[in-house]
C-alpha cells in the first residue's frame, strides 16, 4: 500500500513508519515537527519507500499520486504540549481530522483515526469498554485533547455514514517505549529518565491512581492489523495490565537499579483515577492482542534512554 501518516515524525507514528516501510509499504510521513522530531525518522529518509513532508494538516494536506490508506495520528499528545498549544490541538483534531478524510474520500483510501482513552475522561465505569460514553468535562483543563479527540470521532463517523468513507476508530491507551521525549509529562518517559538522572521520581497525589500501560511494538500491531481491516471501531487497543503509579515508580526503581527517592506533588484536576482497557473487540475482530508485558517493554525502554543519557548514571539493570 501507499500509506500517508500524519504525526509521522512523532513517538508512535515514527515506528508505524517503521512497520510499514519494514513488510514493504510506500509510506508519506507528514508531520509539522511542533512535538514530532527529524531524528525519530532520521534513519528512514535514505529509504527509497519513504517520503517525509514538512506541514501542518490542519491548514492543508495536498499528497500528490495515489493513496490507498491514511493513519491519522497528528496531534499533540502530552499535557506538556497540549496544555502549551491549547488551539493548535483543538485545530488538528478538527480542521486537520477534516483534511483527512477530505483526501480519503477524495482517493477512496481507508482511514484510521488514533484517538484515545481521553475520552472516557475520569471514568465512572471500570474497565474501559468501547460501549461506554465516558465522564468528560467539556471545559475542564484536559478538555482542549479530550474534546479533540471526541470531536475526531464524531467527525469520522459522520464521514463515514454520510460519504462512504472507508473509516476505523482505534482508542489508544498509555503507550510508552523508544523515542519517548523524557520531558513530555508522561510518567513512563519521567520516571525512566528521573531515576536515570538519580533526580526524585514525582508522583502526582498519593500514587493509587492506576493506568494501563502497553509497549509501543504491540500498539503498532494494533494499528496495522486496524488499517489492513475494514472494522469501523471504536477498537481499544491497549494492555490490561493495570498498575497504580506507586507500582510503576518502584518498578522502573528496581529495573534502573537507582537509589533515587519518590517526592509526591498535588494531583492535577480531574486527573483519571483509574484507566484500563477491555481489548476483547480488538481480540475477536482484528486477532490483536498484546504480548509484551510492561516490565519487559520497561526493559527496553530504559536500554534505549540509557544509552541516550547525558547524565553520568551508569546504572545496573538498564
């Protein structure tokens, strides 16, 4: 296939480039570079099968030639970032989600829009399914991403119904892995690089808060299998493997090696107290399920931060 991703040059859309370009797809990696780095896609721009294009797709997205799928990943997606670009968030979930399916309607393409389990907001029913509606605030300080992201699906619905556009919804839970930023705000890329550095691991609140977390090679599987499909979705994809954030701070601890302490900070408003997926759609429907466990993709992860560190901290286990 000819593959256009958009958010390709970021953390998870640089390795589905990877994937694609790896079992021998043509791939458009476009991406405006405002969270997404060069050096995530550095490596495959050599690569006679890969085209990187420098834009914004929520002012415009013109790809020249024949299109026959689109991933639709572009977004700010840390509260680091969303929280810095509050409008251009809202603008890449709407006008930019737009531009999208305008081009796959246009070339009869499939389209895969990567929205998240932000929209089942702080929710009120354990675990996560696909059925359920979420506990959203509207005007909450999470809402510029989680609005987006509602507004995305209800934009590829419409698309899909109204224009016959040949569209799936996949809901992404918190993936972590290689290429992570250390400074983004997630926990995952914080703790590794914290305790790296020897600097105090902050957990926001009193760590009970629990999530789900899922490597980065089982989530692309997901997206893959999702874009070679035909299923409308919404699909999770994510692992059930629930952790509070306690946990994980004593884990990435013990797998580093590091002495570092834990300092807890006040909780962020309407932080979700508690996020895991039910991936039983995922499983019957596109034969995804994930098969790295969180230590062992906290292993990798920790070997690829290690090796980047600037800090002196050799640690044991990494």
């Amino acid at each position: 296939m000819r593959v256009v991703v958009t958010g390709g040059a970021g953390f998870l859309g640089s390795h589905l480039c990877d994937a694609l370009v790896g079992r021998g797809d043509t791939v458009v990696c476009v991406d405006d570079l405002s969270t997404g780095q060069v050096e995530n896609i550095a490596h495959l721009r050599a690569e006679p099968r890969f085209r990187f294009v420098e834009t914004d797709v929520s002012r415009s997205l013109d790809v020249a030639g024949r299109v026959d799928a689109i991933a639709h990943l572009a977004s700010p997606a840390s509260p680091v970032d969303y929280h810095r670009m509050p409008l251009e968030t809202l603008a890449v979930g709407s006008r930019g989600t737009e531009h999208c399916l305008e081009l796959a309607r246009d070339r009869s393409a499939r389209f895969v829009l990567a929205s998240t389990s932000e929209v089942y907001g702080d929710p009120l029913v354990h675990p996560q399914h696909e059925g359920y509606h979420g506990n959203v605030n509207p005007t909450g300080p999470r809402s510029v991403y989680d609005e987006a992201k509602r507004f995305a699906e209800a934009l590829t619905t419409a698309y899909a119904r109204s224009c016959g556009v040949d569209a799936g919804i996949v809901r992404i839970f918190n993936t972590f892995g290689p290429r992570m930023r250390p400074h983004d705000g997630r926990v995952v890329s914080s703790f590794v690089d914290q305790a790296l550095r020897g600097e105090p691991l902050t957990i926001y609140g009193d760590g009970s808060q629990t999530r789900s977390f899922c490597y980065v090679d089982d989530l692309v599987r997901g997206l893959v299998a999702m874009l070679d499909s035909a299923e409308p979705g919404p699909v999770n994809l994510g692992n059930p493997e629930e952790r509070t954030v306690a946990e994980l701070a004593r884990l990435v601890l013990a797998l580093t090696g590091s002495s570092a302490p834990v300092v807890h900070l006040p909780l962020p408003v309407e932080d979700p107290a508690r996020r895991r997926p039910v991936v039983d759609r995922a499983r019957e429907r596109l034969g995804w399920t994930p098969e790295v466990s969180t230590e062992e993709g906290l292993r990798r992860t920790i070997t690829w931060f290690a090796a980047r560190a600037t800090a002196p901290a050799a640690l044991a286990g990494a």
